[in-house]
C-alpha cells in the first residue's frame, strides 16, 4: 500500500503542475478571494456545481468568467429575474416555415459555465428548469431530451441582504449544489489593490493555460486520491453527528430539524480528494476535512425557530460538531 500512495502522490503532483499556473492567472485579475477561488476549482474538478453568497462588488461574476478564459471553455451569464421563463433558460421549439416542422432552438444553458446571476429572483418554473441540467447534465426540449457538454457547472449567485421580490431556494434545491461558499469583504491592503489595478478600466488579459481535456483527466487523477478508511469513518461521524447529536455527546437538542443528507457524505469524500489535489497531495488528510466540510455542510443543515431565535446559525452548529468528534 505504501508503494501504490507513493506512485499516486508522484502522478498527482505531475498532473497537478498546471494548478500553479491557473492560480497565477487569476490573480492577475482577482486580488485576494483565495479561498473563493480554490472552491470554485474544487467544484470543476469534482464537477459539483456552487452557490456563492454576498453582497454585490465582491467580483463573483468576474471571477467566473475569468476562470473560464483561462480554461479554454465558453461562457454564458444568466441575469435571473421574475418574469425569467424557463425557455430563456434551456430554450424552445421553433417553427420553421419552409417545411412545415419545428425545430429546437438551443437556450444559453447549452455552454460549459454558467453563471446564474442572483438566482432566487427567478420563479419555481425556472429554478426546476435548471434542476435538470444540474443533476442530470441534460435538458428536455419538445419530447427530445439533449445532452450538456462536458464540462458543464452552474455556479449560482445570491445576495444575503435583499430578499424583496426573490424567491427562496427550496431545500431540495440547494442540496444539488455541492459548495456554498459565503464571501467576506476584502481586506484594507486587498482593498487598495483593487483601487489601484481597476481604476483604469482597462481589461486586463489573461492566457489560457488549460484546456477542458486536462480538466476531465485530472479529475480521473482526483478519483484515484488515497482516502483511509480512518478518514472515510470520520467523514461519517460528522454526517451523523447533525442527523444524532445526542449519541456524538453534543448538546444540541432542539437547534437541529434536519441534518445532511447521503450526498453530503459523498460530496465531502470528493471534495477532501480535490483537495488534495491542489495542495499537491496523493492522499487526504482529516485537514483537508476540516478545511472543506464547512462549505458542504453549511447549506445542509436546517435549524430550528428556536435557533433562530437564539440567533445561531448552522454554521455555528457544525463548528461544535467538528470540535466535538475524535480526529483519527
């Protein structure tokens, strides 16, 4: 075993050469954002979509459509709003006057990124048009149903301080995506960055060091990231831990009404893996749990009133979580 970990972490470290290099793109264009920027990696190479939650300024859309320059992959942006129909979203049948037929006429979901721009100001009909894609990398027009090009990831945008005229997630919803990931202001030094390289207006270029064929074989390497059975049983404990606090030794009755589902434990055995992967790694360890669970679990677990109103947050609930249980 520790022959075959060696020769994963040799050929994770060959193939994840390009890693660097992205990186080095984007921040010629994104000052600061990091973290927001490995998730969004992690999210490709696992091909798990990403909600990303803040206020507006903090250079979501930009990010997205860079990383996708630098990818080599197309790019649409959606601006979902409440008279969005879901034929503007996948598309629709046209008829065609020279033959008597109708023909299918492709929506802007037909690309590799999707940036879906504020996404609860979109009605239910929307949303579940774009269910379908997530989950099933498909999209039915008429009675013919067309398959998504691979690559294929939604990254959705939502801001946390105006809910006037949106239209909440559904909880089914917000399980398909594999990240949530909540932005922060950038720092005074980051801030200052940002004045001193955007005031011109200029576009700044980037190159394009990737292409989507080196994304889908990374993520066969991604695949083949060792994961210790110690780790996998550690990844369950924190799963159950949010469904069964009491049996974990945590004092939680009444915060919790419904902890992560089965794709949670699935979602973090990828993410650990992609991980990995970026730090170059050819197996996972309980920091890269750490490191990346909170962004899986936090849209997951659904508090009660009586944490509301004891103003405690899911967040705050798997913090103690991943205090409480054992570190292998």
């Amino acid at each position: 075993m520790d022959y075959d970990i060696r020769a994963i972490n040799d050929k994770v470290r060959e193939e994840s050469a390009f890693v660097e290099n992205v990186f080095k793109e984007l921040e010629k264009v994104i000052i600061g954002q990091r973290y927001m920027l490995e998730r969004m990696f992690i999210g490709l190479l696992c091909n798990g979509h990403i909600l990303l939650e803040g206020v507006p300024g903090l250079a979501k859309t930009l990010s997205v459509k860079t990383l996708s320059q630098i990818i080599k992959t197309r790019f649409q942006r959606i601006q979902f709003t409440p008279d969005l129909l879901p034929a503007d979203l996948i598309g629709t049948m046209i008829y065609n006057q020279k033959d008597g037929s109708f023909v299918p006429k492709k929506g802007p979901i037909f690309t590799n990124i999707v940036m879906a721009d504020e996404i609860n100001r979109a009605p239910a009909k929307v949303q579940s048009a774009l269910l379908e894609a997530m989950q099933e990398r498909q999209v039915t027009i008429g009675d013919k149903t067309y398959p998504l090009e691979n690559p294929f990831l939604v990254l959705a945008t939502q801001n946390p301080i105006e809910q006037e005229g949106t239209y909440p997630l559904p909880e089914a919803q917000v399980d398909r995506f594999m990240l949530k990931i909540c932005l922060t202001y950038p720092s005074k030094k980051e801030e200052r960055q940002i004045l001193d390289r955007m005031v011109s207006g200029d576009e700044i270029p980037v190159s394009q060091v990737v292409s989507p064929e080196d994304i889908i074989r990374s993520r066969a390497v991604v695949n083949e990231i060792y994961i210790d059975d110690k780790i996998k049983d550690y990844i369950i404990d924190i799963v159950f831990a949010t469904r069964e606090p009491q049996k974990f030794g945590l004092d939680l009755g009444g915060l919790i009404e419904y902890g992560a589902s089965p794709r949670a434990t699935i979602y973090i055995t990828r993410a650990v893996k992609a991980h990995a992967f970026l730090r170059r790694r050819g197996y996972v360890t309980p920091e890269d749990v750490k490191s990346i669970g909170m962004d899986i679990l936090r849209h997951r677990v659904i508090i009660t009133y009586e944490a509301e109103a004891e103003n405690i947050n899911s967040e705050h609930i798997i913090q103690q979580i991943f205090d409480k249980i054992e570190v292998p």
